[in-house]
C-alpha cells in the first residue's frame, strides 16, 4: 500500500533503517534460516532482518510495492537506537508507589537520578504502550532488555536496542495504529539511563552451537530446547513460576520469530505446561496467558534460527 510505503520512506529520510513486519504481527516479513535457499542477498549466507534493514529508496519501494502491505519495522541497533517500550498493566505495582504504567515507573526512575521526566520523539501503541526513541550515545553497544528481568530498568519496562526492533508510528495492527505522541527530534539517551542499560561486566556469548546442522538434528535440537523450557516451567517453585514462564515464552517466541516454530503451537505447548501452576497459590489462567503472551511478543522481536543447510521451500523474500 502505497501510504505504508511513504511511512518507510519518510523513516529512512528520518534516519531510520527500516525492513517489512508482516501484517498484524510483529514478525518480519522475510524468510528463516530454515527456508533459506542461498541466493540473492543470501547468497553468502543466511541474512537476517537485522541485516537488511536499510535506508535505501530504492530496495523500499521494492519491498513496499502496490500489493504489499507490510508494517515498518525499525531495526533499533542499525539506526544507533534505544526506544524504551512503557507498558500498562492492571494491576498496581506497589513495590513503585501503586504504578500501573511504565511512564510512571521511569518518571520515578529520573526523579531518583536527579532528571526531569523525558522528554524525546515518541510513538503510542494500539495497545496504549508508549515507545520513547533515544539516540545511543557514540562507542556505546546496548542489547535488549525486559522489565522485571535482570539487567532492566523496571517492570513495565522493556528496552530494544541491538538486536531488536520496534513497530513504527504509522504502522497498523488489528487493535489500532502506532500513532506518533511526541513530535520532534530524537534526544540523546541521558547519561544515567546509558549506565543503566550499559551491558554487565561479563556479557554473556551469542554462541552458536547450532551452526549448519542436519534437519534431523536441527529439528531434535529445537525439540530438545523446548523440552527442557516446558520442564522448568512445569517444575517452576510457587515464587519463580512466572518468571520461568515468562523466560520459556521468550525463547518459545524467538523461534516463533525464526519461523522455526509455528506461534498456535507454542503457544498451546507453554499453556499446557502452565496448566500444572493454575489455581495453585493465587495464579490465574488469564495471568498465565498474559505471562505467555508478553515473552513470546519479545522473543518474536529477537528472532532466533537454527542453520541446517540449505532448505528447499520456495520463499518470498
Ligand atoms: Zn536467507
């Protein structure tokens, strides 16, 4: 759709390196590692979303044609991004002074750091989060974060940087529009939130074990991680079952993401592991699902892969 197509382009011009997220979801729109067949930009070797978002006219309005109807997904590392993504929630965080939302929570945060509430270009989600763009500070590499979750900021606070990306303002969902609900320049990420998000002193390997694999290892290999994720949730303690629900549902949902797992699927595999916990100490199915619902919606904006050579399905893109 031609209006799609002038948001990725008025992205790029802003900067903003930009690639195809499919309709509806926010996965992008380009094959797997799985479906792979090693040619055009693959040609020497698998590319992921990250890597071919661009700010090229020319490849936009050839992803962006007449008949496609892509969201722009903004990849935040290419673009020198961290957008903090504020959620709401239901329930009062005491813990925050009775917040239910994630401006409270970093509006606190400042006021702690002797800072004003932030002010920056942001964009309100269908779902009433908020995405708050930040320019990351030159020599700085930040990677995602989720809130609640060891190196984050807060609950109701995820962050996106490299190795993540963000639905832009424009874009279009089935509950609403990604509406832009601050004009105006991207400001630089303020000193104290760079030390907060600053990777930890050992960052933990992206280690890829997992390289050129058969199918039929691949495959037992992607069984074997979804067990052991359905085991600990099953096993989980009274105290750290959402947690480990939540750390299942990423990892379910990053490989939903790499379109190694079908999202239905996943989904029904976590619910039935969940089953066990609901209605034992206070946990709800409607927590659970909550739970399942918002790792695998981050796991999906880390797509992970599994390499198994080259597949033989036909591909899109
Ligand atoms: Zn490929």
């Amino acid at each position: 759709m031609a209006r799609l197509r002038q948001v990725a382009l008025d992205a790029a011009a802003a900067g903003l390196f930009v690639f195809p997220v499919r309709a509806g979801a926010k996965i992008p729109a380009f094959h797997g590692d799985t479906r792979c067949r090693r040619r055009g930009v693959c040609a020497e070797g698998h590319h992921v979303w990250e890597q071919r978002a661009t700010r090229d006219r020319v490849q936009i309005r050839r992803w962006w044609s007449n008949t496609t109807r892509w969201n722009v997904g903004v990849a935040c590392g290419p673009s020198g991004l961290v957008v903090i993504d504020l959620d709401v929630s239901t329930e009062p965080i005491h813990a925050w002074g009775g917040a239910t939302t994630g401006r409270e929570v970093l509006d606190q945060l400042a006021a702690r750091h002797g800072d004003t509430p932030l002010r920056t270009y942001a964009v309100r989600t269908p779902t009433d989060g908020e995405h708050l763009y930040f320019r990351v500070p030159e020599g700085l590499q930040l990677r995602n974060t989720i809130g609640g979750h060891g190196h984050s900021l807060g609950p109701l606070i995820d962050t996106r940087a490299g190795g993540g990306f963000v639905v832009g303002a424009g874009s279009v969902r089935p509950e609403g529009a990604y509406q832009v609900a601050e004009h105006g320049r991207v400001a630089e990420l303020p000193t104290w939130l760079a030390t907060l998000l600053a990777p930890p002193p050992v960052p933990s390997p992206q280690a890829t074990p997992t390289k050129g694999l058969s199918t039929k290892r691949a495959n037992a290999y992607i069984a074997a991680i979804q067990a052991d994720e359905l085991d600990k949730v099953e096993c989980a303690q009274a105290g750290t079952r959402q947690i480990t629900l939540l750390d299942a549902a990423r990892v379910f949902g990053q490989l939903v993401g790499g379109g190694e797992l079908d999202a239905d699927n996943a989904y029904a595999a976590l619910l039935g592991a969940a089953e066990a916990h609901i209605g034992v100490a206070g946990f709800t199915r409607a927590e659970a699902e909550r739970t399942i619902a918002r790792g695998m919606a981050f796991g999906m904006r880390a797509p992970r892969t599994i390499d198994r050579g080259t597949g033989t399905h036909v591909h899109e893109m």
